[in-house]
C-alpha cells in the first residue's frame, strides 16, 4: 500500500511541473485582458537551445584549449535542431541575431580545422534555409569571404559542404556579391572549374551549377545581376542542357543536374529582353529546350538536332485582303512537299479512319463524334472513341505518382516530368524576352501546320495530348498561349478561302492550316483534359487562339465547333474553368466583330447549340441544369426572330441568379449568388457582346439597362464599376447606330423613344449615387464616361432637371482631387458641348469653357490633354455657332472669357503633343471666330501674336505628324477670318 500511494502525483503537479509561474491576478471585470509574454518570457526549446549556443560563441576564445571540443558540441546541436517556420511557426528567433551566430562561428573556426569548416558550412545552410534570413551587407561579406578562402585552402572533398553553403548565402543576393564574383566566376573560378560539362564529380557538378543559379536569381525589388556574370552563367547552362548523360550517372541523379541548369538558365531570361547573342543562340537555346521537353516522354523518340534554324519569312505586315501571299518557305523545301501530300491524302484520311485512330491524337471529324459515342454501351463505339483519346488517358491514372511505395520507376517517372516541366518554363521566358519577329520563325518546330502520315513530328501539342503529367500539360499550354498573345499581324496573312493551284504551299495557306491544326488537337485536349487546372489552362490557351486568328479569312466552321464544345463548361464545377470558359466567349463575340459566323451562332436558340457537344466529364460539367436532350438527334440550327442572344441570357442568368440547389465546390449556401469572378466575367462578355453586336442585343435593351442598374446598386466596387462599364458600351453602340456614316438601316436601330426611355430610367437609379462616390473614384470615372455616352437626340428628349443633374454633376467633378475622375468629367463636358441642344446655351458653353480653363492648368498631363480636347470641341462649336446661330451669339460671347481661352490654348500649344494636338486645333477656331471689334483692342494684340507665333512654330517644330499638320489646318483655318490683321 505504501507503493501504491508514492507513485502518482497529483494531476495538478503533473500539468503544471515545468509551466512557468504567474503572478496572482483576482478575476476582475476592470482586469486587463490576457495577453502572452513576449521575448523573454515564453521561449520554445529551438529559441532557447539557440540563445544558450549564440551566448556560449560569443566568450569562446580562439587561442582556447578546449575550442574544438565546444564548437563540435554546439554545431550538433544547432545543426540537430528544427529551425522551420513552417512546422513550427512559434519560432521567433531575430535575423540580427542569426548574423552574429554565423559571424562568431566563423571568427573561430580556423581553416585548417577542415571537419569543422565542413560542419560550420552545414549550419549557415541549416540556419538560413530553414529561418529564411535576410544578410545585411556586412554578414554577407564575412561569409562569402570565408568560403571563398576556405575553397582556396580547404582539400577537395570538403568542397560538397563549402558550395552547400555558397548556395544559400548567395541566394538572391549575386548583385551584392560583386566582390567576390570574380572568385567564383572568373576565368579560373570555382564555380566554373567544378560546372563544366567535363567534371568528373557529378555531386560537385551539380552543386556548383545550384550556386550559379541562386547568383542569377533575381529578387523582386533587387537590381539584376550584371550582363557580363550573367552571360557567363548563360553559357555554362546551355553547355550543360547540351551536353550528353555521363554514362556513370544514375537517370534520376542527372535530371537533378538538368532541373538545376533549367532553373539557372530561367533566372537568366526572367525579367527582361534577350541579351545573349543573335540567331543563333536563340536556336541552340530553342534546340535544347526541345530536346528536353520530351525527356522521358512515352512513346517519343526523335533525332534532336543541336540547332534550330528559323524559316525565312514573307512580308506579314500588309496583307493584302483579296489575294493570300504567295511566298513559300525556302528553307523548308520537304515542309511545302509534305503540305502537298497534305492536301492530297485529306480525301483518303475520313475513309481510312482505322488507319487515323492508331495515331493518338485522332482526326478532325472523328474527334467530335466519336467522344460522345464514349456514352453508349456498344463495344465497337467505346473501341474507337478509346482509341482517340490522348495517350495519357488511356492510363487508369494522369498522376505521376500512381506507382506504389515510392519504387525507382516512379521517382524516375517523377525526375523527368520535373525537367519537362522546367524545360517549358524556360520556352516561356524564351518568348517572353526574345522579339515576337524574331520568334515566328521558329513556329514551325513547335507549331503543326496539318496532321500528316505517319508519326507526327513532336511539338507542343504532342505535350498537350501525350504527356502523362497535369502539371506538364499546363506548362505546354502556357508556352504556346504566349506563342499565340500578339500573334495577330503574324497571323493576319492565313488564308484558306480557296485552295491554292500552284505547284507549292503558299505561306498564307501553312498559317491557316496550323490554325486549323491548334483548333483540331485544342478541341481534343479540351473534351479529354480531366484536371481542372490545366482544363483552364486549354481554355485560355483557345481564348488567346481565337482572338488573334483572322476568321473572316478562313473557311466557315471553326467557330461553331469550338462554340458548341464550350457550352458545357460555365457550368462546370471548378470555379476557374467557368470563368475561363466565359472569357473565351468574351473573344469569340470580339473576333473581327461582327462576324458572320459568331452572328448565326448568336441567333441559334440554346437548345440547339448543345447537340452534338457532349464530353467525357459532362456528368460533373451539367451539374446544375442538366439538358433533357439525347445527343443522338440534335436540333437543326435555326434563327429565332426577336429573341435576345442565348449568351446574353446566359450571362444575365450568372449576374443575377443564383448558383442553384448544389453548391460549388469552393462551398457556399444554397440560394447564393455565382462567385465574384464568374460574375464579373459575365458582365465582360456582355460588353464585348453588346460593343460588337449592338443589333442582336438592342431588343434586350430594358433588361439590360435593369441588370446594370442592380450591379449599380450592390456593394461590391467590381460589381458596380463593370455595370457602368456596359451602360457605356451600350451607349456607344446606339450612338454608333445613329451616326452620319452608319450603314444601319434607320428600321434597324433601336427607336429613338425607347432610348429616351432607357436612358430615364437610367439616370433616375442608383447611377446618380456612383457619380458621387467619392469612395471609389474609378466608379465615378466610369460613371462620368457612362454620361458621356447618352445619344445627343435622346439627351434633348430627356427632362430638364434631368439634363440639368447631368450636367451639374460634370461640372463640379471637374474640380474634383483624383485626376482620373477630373480627366473623365472634362472629356464628357466636350462631348457635351457638341450637343445641337447644348452649345447653343451660352451659359453652359461659358461655364464649360471656364471648367477646361481652370483642367489646362492641371499638373497631370493626362488631365491637360483631355481639357485640349474638350477646349478644341468647344471652339468647334463656337465656329458651328458662327454659322448657324444669329450674330447675337457672337457678340454676346464675353471678351474676357475668349481672351482668356487664347491665351490657354497658346501655353498649351508648348506643352507635350498629346496636349498640342488639340490646342492648336483651338487656336485655328478662335482666331477664325474673333469679331474685327475684339481684334482691333488693345488687350488682345499681343496674345494675338503669340497665338499666330505658336501656330508657325509648331508647324516647324519637330513634333509628330498629326500636331504639325492640326496646326498647318489651324493657320488655314485663321485665314478665312476677313478681320485678322494680316500683313499690318
């Protein structure tokens, strides 16, 4: 019994044994909140083993007995100690005190103690890697100048240790080690000795390339590392991507090489333009790659040339539009013979179709009827839509992770799908930094114009359709979706209207079959991609395709397959592929608007756009509102008379409906509206709906008007501001319907009532309060162009304290602090002062007049350039006046007020040409519209003079084309005034 009762003790002993001890607080409502001790107080045992180690290095003495014995002890166990913030995000251990540690440690270990010197190099990489400390200047020299001695001193197999070091302290910080650079990469530097492709020393090798690559590296804010180092680092990482696998290096060990110089030679291209040489640089950096991107692939295998050669390339800035240019590629004389073998075999490829499944990326036709076939429960079906899936999925699993336990088949699988991913990030900073001209000529090696026989070349939609990895896929995409941004004046000269009758392939014929070829295998990417990442990634990569095409070139029918295949994913269940879907929707309405094509597919009833479109992963795209229609018997397409667009009914539906009864899977309520991105989107592709196709959209125009006026009256900025944004495009829209040289039929346009109508009850709602959000000046920007986008007829129509508001509100945000704000009222000013109701009221003309006086003396040059414009329109009117109005207007017109206005536009004539432009536009007016009463006193001879000074002067200034000729018209425009004392 005795026993029993000494073990346990008391549950309270137990907590509270090593809990430090709190003074007594009595529970009090007046007692200060609880709040944790701060240094010196509560430690974890990583803070307090690293202060006890920090205070026992700085007594230690170098001349002491016992020196090596306690620095061995205190680095094991600093080294022996997790420091990562990431499991232990408690730790609170000062940067300040990190450098003194590291500096003490390397004050007493003595070179010739080369165990020790290893041991220190471990623990500047331990304590920096895992604290991510930032070196002052004065730590990073004492340590760069202790391993650089030691590499000098130390023998080689302490090397490994010392660049580990290196490795981390030079990370992010080669400009600030200037220094030292010539040490490391000098002509009989370290770091080049032990990266060339000729070390024996696969660990030094890959070390050392692992120190170039941080020096390289370039931390936002920091200046970039020096061109001469960087070139030299350049050079040896395109060496070693080149050079071959030594055969005694294990596969995965050297892709760890491979993914090093990747990373190196990416440091090298970010963040500015191509400075490492000409052409062919670019072709052996551009051959490497290539060579790469496919490192380890299934069922690749090519000869890798060392270099690729650019195609020499036709004229494409001026194509012409009737004839397609006829330039071929002469470099390529097999290339044009097999675009005529193309051309001959298409016949034979739709009979052939067994033939055409083997390959894995498949046919055209068969590509959009055989997927949805996958459906049906007929082996023979199921058989031949297999077969023209991509050959990853074939696979039960896209993961490169599917082996189990980890086996070396795997990591090796792993290892190569690393280095094809870095590969395609370099081609992405490739064509990031190299000049678009430069590049076109390398399209073709990355780039299919057709499908061909046989085994098609590797390309990067080899990658998109082949490659096993999700994460590899998207890197694919990205590349070529920047190969594809700016394209359009490259891409303009594509041409297949008319098949060609010459004995080669003309140059415009190849761009539009590799048009058709990235349609073709995007399409089969986009029904096969089952990861929702790189499904976005296929989706923009289309997006960037469909607005650089030149469609109205092209042959009929690309657009509404990729229409059709679209349709299902703005319901898919990812949040990113729905707003991807509807930005592609933004560019298909964008294309070369108005499109013929994109005009019949907007008029189609939805129904009918869904036949036919079916894809592997519609039981999760149609979760919400599945379609009651079989595919098996698709609608004819047919126009509906009088029916808004089903695009603007759908994106109408993802403004203001709710997401349905199942939530997405970012999670949300039930009942809750489309997340934030989606509706934005949505509202980004009604405006390029109704900027390009205002006829289709017009019979909408209330609903519209009533969805904008919602967005208008929520809370969310991004909401209210895209609202505004599409009241301006419809705006423009009816305004461009209504003008001189519109070809719209006046039956065609909306009826000048129901703009009266629309634009009431407009103005009347909750645009009237973003005009006053002094919040959100954006919003009120927008609002202010919303204003200035009312059609001049149907702003006469409106009521008077209507117009008055308007007008009210755009005078006094002309005074406004933001200049954005201020730039937007100006210019809706001298749009309004155009208005046959408005300019001739004399005193809107003299207050808008004095608010661009009081704009042209604004310091923000954006804001004097809108106020020249607006001051030029106005003088516009003053000359419409002069003609049209009674003389009374013209005497009326204060002399003051027109004495100041030519003085303003002659400072502004000196100004930058954007504001020059104008101002001399307005000196022409001006002078053209003074009375022979105003000439003749004596206030205005001088500014007279000047005003005529400033006009000659531009006209022999050295200023752009547009401000000398504005001002030639200007001194024409003087002339014809009878009263102007010339010659006198």
């Amino acid at each position: 019994m005795a026993a029993q009762t000494a073990l346990p003790a008391t549950s309270n002993d137990i907590i509270h044994r090593d809990a430090p001890k709190f003074p007594a607080v009595a529970l009090s409502a007046d007692a200060a909140p609880f709040t944790p001790q701060g240094a010196g107080g509560w430690q974890t045992d990583a803070e307090r083993l690293f202060s006890r180690c920090a205070a026992k290095l700085r007594v230690l003495r170098a001349d002491s007995a016992q020196l090596r014995e306690e620095l061995n002890l205190l680095f094991d166990q600093l080294i022996s100690e997790n420091f990562n913030k990431i499991l232990e995000p408690n730790i609170n251990i000062e940067a300040e005190d990190v450098c003194a540690l590291l500096k003490d440690a390397s004050r007493l270990v003595p070179l010739s103690q080369e165990h020790l010197v290893v041991k220190l190099c471990k623990l500047e990489h331990h304590l920096l890697n895992q604290l991510k400390v930032i070196m002052d200047e004065q730590t990073l020299d004492v340590l760069l100048s202790y391993i650089t001695r030691a590499l000098k001193v130390c023998n080689t197999w302490t090397h490994p240790g010392v660049l580990q070091a290196l490795s981390t302290v030079v990370y992010g910080n080669g400009p600030q080690c200037h220094q030292h650079l010539n040490d490391l990469l000098g002509e009989d530097g370290v770091l080049l000795l032990y990266s060339t492709p000729a070390q024996p020393d696969m660990d030094l090798r890959h070390v050392a390339l692992t120190c170039m690559a941080n020096i390289c590296l370039r931390i936002p804010g920091q200046p970039p590392l020096d061109e001469e180092h960087k070139s030299v680092c350049f050079s040896v990482f395109l060496k070693t991507l080149q050079a071959p696998k030594p055969s005694n290096t294990e596969d995965v060990f050297y892709c760890m090489v491979v993914q090093v110089a990747l990373k190196g030679l990416h440091c090298c291209l970010s963040g500015g333009k191509w400075k490492f040489g000409g052409g062919e640089e670019v072709g052996s950096v551009l051959a490497a790659l290539k060579k790469l991107m496919f490192q380890g692939a299934p069922g690749v295998s090519a000869d890798w040339p060392s270099m690729l050669y650019p195609a020499p390339l036709p004229q494409y800035e001026s194509p012409s539009p009737h004839k397609p240019a006829e330039a071929p590629k002469p470099s390529e004389p097999a290339k044009a013979s097999a675009g005529n073998k193309k051309r001959k075999s298409r016949g034979k490829a739709k009979k052939t179709s067994a033939e055409d499944s083997r390959r894995d990326e498949g046919g055209e036709e068969d590509g959009k009827t055989a997927l949805p076939a996958s459906h049906k429960l007929g082996s023979e079906a199921e058989a031949k839509s297999f077969l023209l899936y991509p050959s990853w999925k074939r696979c039960t699993s896209d993961s490169e992770f599917s082996d189990p336990e980890g086996s070396a088949q795997s990591k090796l699988r792993l290892s190569h799908a690393r280095v094809r991913q870095g590969a395609l990030h370099c081609l992405l900073a490739v064509v990031k930094c190299v000049e678009k001209r430069t590049l076109y000529g390398y399209w073709s090696s990355f780039i299919p114009d057709s499908p061909v026989g046989g085994p098609p070349p590797p390309t990067l939609l080899t990658i998109i359709l082949k490659d096993p990895s999700p994460k590899v896929r998207a890197c694919a995409l990205q590349a070529l979706s920047a190969m594809l941004d700016g394209s359009r004046q490259f891409l303009a000269v594509a041409e297949d209207t008319a098949s060609p009758r010459t004995s080669y392939t003309p140059f415009s014929f190849t761009l539009a079959a590799a048009i058709r070829e990235l349609h073709r295998t995007l399409g089969l990417a986009l029904m096969a991609e089952t990861s929702p990442q790189t499904l976005t990634q296929v989706i923009k990569c289309l997006a960037h395709l469909v607005s650089n095409a030149p469609y109205h070139r092209l042959k009929p029918g690309l657009l509404s397959s990729l229409w059709k295949q679209i349709r299902p994913y703005v319901r898919n269940r990812d949040v990113n592929v729905r707003v991807s879907a509807l930005t592609l929707y933004g560019a298909l309405v964008t294309t070369q608007a108005p499109l013929p094509e994109v005009q019949l597919l907007l008029r189609q009833p939805e129904g009918s756009t869904g036949g036919g479109s079916l894809t592997p992963q519609d039981g999760a795209l149609s979760w919400r509102h599945r379609e009651a229609q079989s595919p098996r018997a698709p609608r004819t397409p047919r126009e509906v008379d009088g029916a808004p667009p089903w695009l603007l009914t759908l994106c109408a539906s993802l403004v203001t409906q709710p997401r349905g009864d199942q939530s997405d899977s970012e999670g949300g309520a039930v009942g809750a509206l489309e997340p934030s991105p989606v509706r934005l989107e949505a509202l980004q592709v009604l405006s390029h709906l109704v900027r390009g196709y205002i006829s289709l959209a017009q019979a909408s125009l209330c609903d519209i008007g009533q969805l904008c006026a919602r967005c208008l009256a929520e809370t969310d900025p991004s909401i209210q501001l895209h609202g505004a944004k599409l009241l301006e495009e419809l705006g423009s829209g009816i305004i461009q319907q209504y003008r001189a040289e519109s070809d719209v039929p006046e039956s065609s346009r909306v009826p000048l009532s129901q703009v009266v109508q629309f634009w009431t009850e407009v103005l009347s709602g909750p645009l009237n309060a973003a005009l006053q959000n002094e919040q959100h000046p954006t919003l009120q920007t927008s609002a202010c162009d919303t204003l200035a986008s009312i059609l001049p007829h149907a702003f006469a129509q409106l009521p008077d304290k209507t117009q008055l508001m308007c007008i009210t509100v755009l005078l006094g945000l002309t005074y406004s602090d933001n200049y954005l704000v201020k730039t937007a009222a100006v210019r809706a000013l001298g749009v309004y002062v155009l208005f046959p109701c408005l300019r001739e009221d004399l005193m809107f003309v003299a207050d808008t007049a004095n608010a661009i006086l009081a704009a042209l003396d604004d310091r923000s040059s954006n804001v004097r350039a809108k106020a020249a414009w607006s001051l030029g329109n106005l003088t516009d009117t003053l000359i419409v006046n002069m003609d049209c109005v009674d003389v009374d207007f013209q005497e009326e017109m204060s002399d003051m007020l027109l004495l100041k206005m030519l003085q303003a536009a002659t400072r502004a004539a000196a100004d930058k040409d954007k504001v020059k432009c104008n101002a001399v536009r307005a000196l022409g007016n001006l002078l053209h519209f003074l009375r022979e009463g105003q000439l003749s006193r004596s206030a205005f001879q001088r500014p007279l003079e000047d005003a005529v000074r400033a006009l000659v002067k531009t006209v022999q200034s050295v200023a752009t084309m547009k401000v000398r000729w504005n001002a030639c018209y200007a001194l024409g425009n003087a002339f014809r005034n009878p009263a102007l004392p010339l010659g006198r």
